[in-house]
C-alpha cells in the first residue's frame, strides 16, 4: 500500500504459474478489464514524480539494468544511492547561501555587510567551479563505464587477429585457420577487460586484393579503424614488417593505438622494432593465451589513463548530466567576472540564481517536463 512502495502509489501484484500461455492468458484478462501496458520507464518515472527518487537515481535504475560490468553496476548503484545527488544539493544549498548574504546586503546597507557578501560569493564561486570541473571530468570514466569502448583488431591477413578476439572472449569467437583471408567480414564481441566494457571488432587483413568479397572485407576494416576509440594492430614478430603493414602502421599514428606483437612463443623475433617507434607494445602469443593480462592492463590503462577511480567516486554518466554542469559553470564563471570588475549585487544574484537552476536540472528540480519524458522514454518498457 501506497507510500510504502516502489511509485508511492497503491499497487497490485499478480503472480501466475510459469510457462509463456499461462502468463499470457491471465495477461489478457487483465487487459480486457481495463488495465493496460505500461509505457517505457513509467514505474520508475511514477516514483520520480511521487517524490520516490530523483532523476539522477532515476537515470542510474537503467544504468543498472543495461551495465555491462561489474564496476559499472557498482558505480551505477552509488548514484541510485543518492550519491550523485547529494553532491549537487551541497552545491546548490552552498549557492543559496550566497544569494543570501547578497539579499542581506542589499536589503540592509546601514550593516556594511556588502565586503563580507562578496567574499563569501568569491570563495563559494572558486569552490563550485572547482568541484564542477572535478564532476565534468568524471563523466569521462562514467562514460567508459557505461556504453562501454570500441576498438578495432586489424593488421595483415593472417597475423593472429581472430586468435586475438578469441583469447580476450576467451571463447572461438572467430573462425581461425592458416589460411590468409579467413576473416572476410568484420566480427564483433563484447568483453570485459579488467572492469571495462569492450566492443571489439575484429577486422579482415588489410592488403590489395583482386578478391571482390576480400575486398568489401578490407574496406569495412578501412571503416573500423576509422571509427574505433581504440586500435590494436596486430603484427607477426616472427618475420620481417611488409610494406603495406608500413602502410597501416602509419595510418594507426593518427589513433589510440597499441602494437600487438603476436607469436612470442615460436621464440626471438626477427620483426624490425623501428618501424613502430613511438608505439607502445606488447609481445603476446594469442593461441597460447600468453601476455593477454598484461595486455588487458595496458588497455585499461590506456582507456583511463591516471585520472579517477570507479572505486571511490560517483561518476557522472549522462551527456545530459555534463551539459547542465558546463551550463552551471558558465554562470558561476559570470559571477567571478562580476567579482572582480566590482558589478552590483543584482548580477550576482541573476548568474548565482542560474548556476542554482542549471545544477537543478540535474536531480530534476528545474527540468520541463517534455525533457523529463524524454528521458523516461529511453527505459525498457515498464520499469
């Protein structure tokens, strides 16, 4: 009974026996006598508007359902926690507070209250700015986290890119043989690799065909490469670099890329290390699985670099997220500018007032409607 539940709403619960018929029959009653389906997060958008949640926890119930790790379910579960918003509402009371003492200032002059007003604006502004800039460089990682990073597998014909895919899926995934041109089309997967969702996409070597189909197949890894966040060129340790594998090493100068070194296991290479100078590089034998951890660490490494940890922030996720804090850190910026060229209190106050209903667009205090079911109808159906 309503308020005790998920929507704050009085709610129904009707368990069937198993199996598809059944579930449907009783489905179909129910329906006849009025009821009808629910819309797309419309469970998850009643407990927004009942007071249940707030959108930021609203967003982070379909993060959890759609997370591809563990680690992102874990950082999708603080912001359902009220992680995420529990740091714009410190912000936002923080801003109030500002707006106050200007009031005050204004309202009561003969209190020479004015100087105090100011530095406590400039010292909140600084600190907001701060901490809006720490919010906007995590939506980066949550990012990763959420939807998760391309990266294409390419090189030449037979040099072990299948073997690849097929030691990270740590299935066979791809068809392997030693016959050059096995791959024809591009083959994706999605794996993760130490906590981050991977798309990989494993190519068709790269070379000049008279083939027709090769062709296509070459041209679509033409593409992947293109578009992946992330390449790993694969190249045979054990013969000498071609010229058009010098060819595609150059391409890969233009990307995010790592230089798989495949077949350490047949013993020393004999692979000219200098035409993938500047390149970092790892020596891996994918049939036997050797040196794919270390690889898996270097992608990840690669991917976040040195900057935050999924393990000890809130990580923001949403495009829409980042669109409203740069918003609130505009305004906040006017109010510095304001500061320092000695403007009245009533700028102050406009560019304070429209950081405070940026922020709250956020949590979903000062968002329109035609937005908020906008981001409702992005959920499965009901929820």
């Amino acid at each position: 009974l309503a308020p005790k539940t998920y929507t704050r709403q009085n709610v129904v619960e009707i368990n069937t026996h198993g199996g598809y018929r059944s579930a449907q029959a009783v489905l179909d009653l129910v329906l006849s006598q009025g009821a009808r389906l629910a819309e797309a997060g419309e469970f998850t958008k009643r407990a927004f508007l009942n007071g249940r949640i707030d959108l930021t926890q609203a967003e982070a119930v379909r993060d959890v359902i759609e997370a591809k790790t563990e680690l992102s379910r874990e950082n999708a579960l603080k912001r359902l926690g009220g992680g995420l918003a529990d740091e714009i509402k410190a912000l936002r009371d923080d801003i109030l507070t500002s707006i106050a003492h200007i009031e005050v200032s204004v309202d009561y002059p003969e209190h020479d209250e004015e100087e105090q007003s100011r530095s406590y604006a400039r010292k909140s502004a600084e600190d907001t700015v701060k901490k809006i800039d720490e919010l906007v460089e995590s939506a980066r990682l949550g990012k990763i986290y959420r939807q998760g990073v391309s990266c294409a597998i390419v090189g030449a014909p037979n040099v072990g890119k299948s073997s690849l895919l097929n030691a990270l899926a740590k299935s066979e995934r791809a068809i392997v043989t030693d016959i050059p041109g096995t791959t024809r089309d591009t083959v994706e997967e999605q794996i993760n690799a130490d906590g981050i969702p991977l798309r990989l996409v494993d190519t068709a070597g790269i070379r000049d065909t008279d083939d027709t189909v090769e062709r296509i197949g070459v041209e679509r890894s033409r593409a992947a490469l293109e578009e992946a966040e992330l390449v790993l060129m694969v190249l045979d340790m054990t013969r000498a670099i071609t010229e058009e594998e010098k060819a595609l090493v150059e391409l890969c100068r233009q990307k995010n890329t790592i230089m798989i070194l495949n077949k350490s296991d047949k013993g020393i290479g004999v692979l000219d290390k200098s035409a993938i100078d500047g390149f970092e590089t790892v020596e891996i034998s994918a049939k036997q699985g050797l040196g794919i951890d270390k690889l898996c660490d270097s992608i990840k490494k690669r991917v976040i670099g040195d900057g935050l940890s999924a393990n000890n922030n809130v990580l923001v996720a949403s495009e829409r997220n980042v669109a409203s804090l740069l918003k609130a850190r505009t305004a906040m910026q006017n109010v510095m500018t304001s500061l320092e060229t000695g403007a009245p209190e009533d700028f102050l106050t406009m560019d304070l007032t429209a950081c405070y209903e940026a922020l709250g667009e956020i949590t979903g205090e000062t968002l329109e409607d035609d937005i908020v079911d906008k981001i409702f109808s992005e959920f499965c159906l009901g929820k």
